[in-house]
C-alpha cells in the first residue's frame, strides 16, 4: 500500500491540464470548453449536466446536494481540481471521463450513493474515496472493483500505466481492469542503484513470470512479487488454471532510473575555526544543489541545504555535503566533508575582590587558575563606577596570578564604596575567543584603615633543588609588620620575615604570606596574600655501565647509557673532550671498536631541555696487553 501512497503522490503533482491533454488524445474532441473558477455548488434536487464532447473544468470543489446529480454525456469531460461531494448520482456516459483532483467524500446521513459508469468510460479519483454513507452502489462494477473488496474504493486503484499493454510507451490515467490483470506499483522513478517490489495484485496464482517489454523471461516465483533495479517496462504472466486465460497477462509496470547526481568539493569558506557562539561559513560544489549533514555521510542529521551555509556548532563538528536532485530527490552515493573546528571560551577561577584605602592608584583582584590559555583581560565598569572616574581596562595583558585595576587618580579624592564592574579573559588560538562575564568588585575605604599583602617570587617554574625568593609587600602594616608565610595554607616553621627563600619546594605547592599590621585602628589585618602556585619540574637522570671488560688489547669496549629519555648525557673518555649523547627511548651505547688502554667512561651532566644536572659517575674497562710471542727467527 505504501507504494501505491507513492505512486498518488506522483499522479496528485501532475498538471490536470496535463491529464486533459492526455484525454484528448484518447479520443474525446472537445466541442465547447468552459472553466469555472472556484467551488461550484449543485442545488438539491438538481442536475448538472455536461453536453456531449463538451469540457467543463472546474477550479475548487463540485458538492452535489442530496437528490442533485452529476450526468456526463458521451466523449464529455469534467476535471475538477479540487473535491467531489455527492449524495445521490454521478453518471458517465459512453466514452465519458471524469478527473477528480481531490477526494470523493460521500457524506454521513447521505443516502446510497450510486455510481452509473459505462464500460467505456473512466473515472479518475487522484485523491481518496471517503464513504461516511452506506457502501457506494455500483453500476458496471466488474471494470472497477479492486481485488477483494465489494465497494468501489476507487481510490485504490488508480494508476500511471500503459492502458492497452501494447508498449507503446504512451502512459496515461486509466481505472484498473479485471483484477486478475493488476500490478502494483505501475509507475516507479528510482535513483540509480536503488530498486522497486513490482507486485502481481493477483494474489492465488499458481506461478508467477516476469517478463521485459518485448515478452523476455526474466525470473519467475510462486510469489508474484519481484524486484527490479533496471529502467524498463514489465509485465507478469499469470499462471492459474482458475482463470479464463492462463497464462493471464497482466497490465504493464514501467520503472524510470534516474542518474545520481555527482559531488566535487567542499570547503571552509572562513578559515573553519570559530569560538563557541560564533558561526562558520561552509560551501560546496556539486551538479546539483546540496544537502548538508552532522554526524556522517549515510546516516547524519540534515542540517541545511544550498551551495553555502552557514553553522554554529557547539563542539568540533564534521559536514558532509551530499549532492541532490531537487526534482528527482535523488543524492549522491558519496559525500565531501568539511570540518569546522571549535575553540571553546577560556575560564578564569579568581580569588578574593581586592579591599584597598583611598590614595592607593592600583588594586590587584587575585586568580587561582585559568583555562584555554587566556592571555589579555578587559573589564567594563558599570555607570556609578564610570562616574567616579573608572575608565574600562580593553585588552589588558594578563599577568601570572593577579589582574591589575587602575585607580582614578591615583585614588585621590575617590569616594569611598563598591565600585563593579564586568571581567572577560581572551585567548588568540587561532580566533579570538572571549570568556564569560565574571562580576567583579573593588571595595575602597578610608586610607590608614585596611592592611593587605601582596608577594611575589623570582620564578613560578623552576627544577628541583632549585632555590627561589619570594618577597612581601605590605599594606598598612605599620613600622614591625609580623610574616607568616604558608605552604599549601600551613605555616612555615621560622618562615617570619618579608623574605622566603627555599630550595625544597615539590610541584604544585601553593605558597602565601599572612601579615599582622601593627598600626592602631586598621581593618582588615591580619592579611592573607595573593596565592602562587609553584611549578617544580624533576631532575633528569643518567648511569653508565659497561657491557663487557675486561677485554684483551684490541678488543672492541662498549659501554651503556640509561636515563631520562630524550636526555642529553655529557661525558668523557680517559680524560679527553667532552661528548654527548641523546638518550633515545632512555638508553644509548658508546662502542670503541679498537681498545689499545683502559677505557675510563666519566659522566659530566645531563640536561632534559627544562633541567640539568652535574654528574660524577665514572666506570672503567680494562684492557689486558696480549701475551709477548718473542722474535721468530728464520732457519
């Protein structure tokens, strides 16, 4: 049934006008031709009569009241566009056609509905026959019945097909004939490589044989359904000893292939990199239009169509691009893909808002970490700050660990409050990202009366062993101000003054300073510093061994490095100059084909490209002098 729903389809989108041409080359001359505009209306107990060879071609829909009724005389035509609507009577005479481009709707509380239908005639129903009534009754009904049912459901058996099954390749509407004659689907368009189920309606036969347009077998089963994947027209020979004439012929199939259309290219027509929220301009070359798809090839969503578009994904997405027929619907078998690669927004974790006295120019908002490689920073002040002299910081570069806000005038004469503003980081891999707004304060109270601490550190990123300096700088801590200075939020055991120096930190400590002012009448006090996080990278590593020894003079020494891998190993051999050598995959050999000595192998450093480390290992190989043969004197 879903291929017949198929086939209507195709037949509801063809030009009626098309179809009366095609009636009029099956005989009928049209003597008078009239077309009515809009729904036409049959009063009750009237008629509507349509003269012999006459056209009458109605552009919305025919209702006939009850008792009203529809007579069409021979050779005459009726096409309606739209609807049919009868609660009494349509009659067709000898070689009269009736076209129904809509439905036939018999209505509920009709009476019986009769159908007179000469032998000859056709009616043609491209919609659905909806019987609200009792069953239609039915005049000649042996030419219109479909296989087993006893009404006149006309709307399932309307079809393109070859009328007179004389390959003539001229198709037309027609109802179908005796039932032991059908096939479904009569008219099929396929893309290439793809195929139809042609079915024999005819469904007790006792064999089955498909045939081309010229009689050739093709293949032949007891099922009546074959499939077929090549253009032509087909017919089946129906073998059933019941029927008049066996084998029965049946009416004609015709299946049309249409070329795939082909897809060349695809592109990024911006770079194919956007932020989250942005969008990419994608295009495609093809012999046809496109559709797009997110996912895959063959079983992605559709997410746009034309030769260019433009996406907004969220994550990295891949496009493909599929060339189609927009009048076929065919695609093509392949597909160019297109990838759009998206940078998400950087983040940023900020610390503590920064509480500073009138008279100071800077105030510093602390960060504890930070996503997506932000390297500038911009904030936007609201209008109560902007009024106060608050300019907005645009593109800023971010320094390690805090972000510095100006002051107006050096926070002379400021009014002291909250003042707010809105944060974005930036980051500039390969686009410009920007993060989300961060809501952000600067609290400025009266001078003299808040203490703070702000430290620093010669280096973030150091090896270990390696000794750092960190210093504190203090805010209204009087004349004595009292450090404690913490790691990872615990004291430093004699860690007190404004300086810390140590060579023993691991990675990833964190380091802070809390200062006890000593000034009378201060907030805020003791103060805990800004946070930094140390990064402290491993020593490399590098032994020597020697794999064989001692050996006789002459004898080949070899000696074995291991160690970091990708490590530089310096060295020297009984004292000369210094060599190196790269410990690829951790290992690496040193070979002395020839060894006339003792072979002293001393280490000297080693360096991983981020450490370095002096050395003092040394292996030795002795070398035995070969025994003395004495002097061989000739006879």
């Amino acid at each position: 049934m879903a291929q017949v729903n198929q086939m209507f389809a195709k037949v509801r989108g063809m030009s009626l006008l098309v179809l009366f041409f095609l009636i009029l080359s099956l005989g009928s001359t049209a003597q008078t031709k009239t077309v009515v505009e809009g729904d036409v209306l049959v009063a009750t107990n009237q008629a509507k009569i349509i003269a012999e060879n006459d056209t009458l071609i109605i552009t919305g829909t025919l209702e006939l009241k009850q008792g009203a009724t529809l007579t069409i005389e021979t050779n005459a035509v009726c096409i309606i566009y739209g609807d049919l609507i009868v609660k009494n009577s349509v009659n067709l005479s000898v070689g009269a056609h009736l076209i129904v481009g809509g439905n036939v709707e018999a209505p509920s509380a009709s009476n019986k509905v009769n159908l007179y239908v000469d032998p000859s005639a056709a009616f043609y129903i491209l919609g659905t026959v909806s019987d609200n009534s009792t069953d239609f009754i039915c005049d000649n009904t042996s030419n219109y019945d479909p296989p087993g049912d006893n009404s006149c459901n006309y709307g399932d058996i309307i079809s393109l097909e070859d009328n007179e099954n004389d390959s003539t390749g001229i198709y037309d509407l027609f109802v179908l004939g005796d039932a032991e004659k059908g096939v479904t689907p009569v008219y099929s368009e396929l893309c290439s490589g793809s195929s139809v189920i042609l079915s024999a309606v005819y469904e007790s036969a006792d064999s089955y044989e498909l045939c081309d347009s010229t009689g050739t077998p093709i293949s032949e089963n007891t099922t009546g359904s074959f499939e077929v994947s090549e253009p032509g027209e087909y017919f089946v020979k129906i073998y059933d000893s019941e029927l008049d004439q066996n084998p029965t012929i049946s009416h004609r199939a015709k299946v049309v292939m249409n070329s795939l259309p082909a897809i060349y290219s695809a592109w990024n027509n911006d770079g194919g990199v956007i932020c989250v929220g942005g969008a990419a301009s994608i295009g495609a070359s093809a012999s046809d239009d496109v559709n797009w798809y997110a996912g895959s090839c063959s079983s992605g969503i559709m997410v746009g169509t034309g030769n260019t578009l433009s996406v907004s994904p969220d994550t990295t997405t891949v496009y493909y691009a599929r060339a189609i027929n927009s009048t076929t619907g065919c695609e093509s078998d392949e597909c160019e893909s297109v990838t759009v690669t998206v940078i998400q927004p950087p983040t940023i974790s900020l610390g503590t808002m920064p509480v500073i006295e009138t008279e100071v120019g800077a105030a510093y908002i602390p960060y504890v970490s930070t996503t997506g490689n932000p390297t500038n920073y911009s904030i936007d002040f609201d209008a109560v700050s902007e009024a106060a002299g608050f300019d907005d910081h645009n593109n800023y570069k971010l320094s390690p660990d805090s972000l510095a806000i100006n002051i107006p005038d050096g926070g002379w004469g400021i009014t002291p409050g909250i003042y707010h503003g809105i944060l974005t980081v930036k980051t500039y891999n390969l686009v410009e990202c920007e993060s989300v707004g961060y809501p952000i304060t600067v609290t400025i109270v009266e001078a003299t009366s808040v203490a703070g601490v702000i430290i620093a550190v010669s280096d973030t990123a150091i090896c270990e062993g390696e000794e750092v300096v960190f210093t504190a700088t203090p805010t209204n801590g009087g004349a004595t101000p009292v450090y404690q200075w913490q790691i990872d939020g615990v004291d430093i055991t004699g860690a007190n003054s404004a300086a810390y120096i140590s060579s023993l930190l691991t990675d990833g400590q964190a380091i802070t300073c809390v200062m006890t002012s000593n000034l009378s009448g201060v907030t805020n006090s003791p103060a805990t510093s800004n946070e930094i996080t140390m990064t402290v990278n491993p020593l490399p590593t590098a032994t020597i061994s020697s794999t064989n020894g001692p050996v006789c003079e002459g004898d080949e020494v070899i000696f074995t490095f291991s160690g970091t891998i990708g490590a530089m190993v310096t060295y020297t051999i009984n004292d000369g100059v210094n060599e190196t050598v790269e410990l690829t995959g951790g290992t690496a050999q040193k070979n002395i084909a020839i060894a006339n000595e003792d072979q002293i192998l001393k280490l000297i450093s080693v360096d991983d490209g981020i450490c370095s480390k002096n050395l003092t290992e040394t292996t030795t190989v002795v070398v035995n002098p070969l025994p003395n043969t004495g002097d061989i004197i000739p006879d």
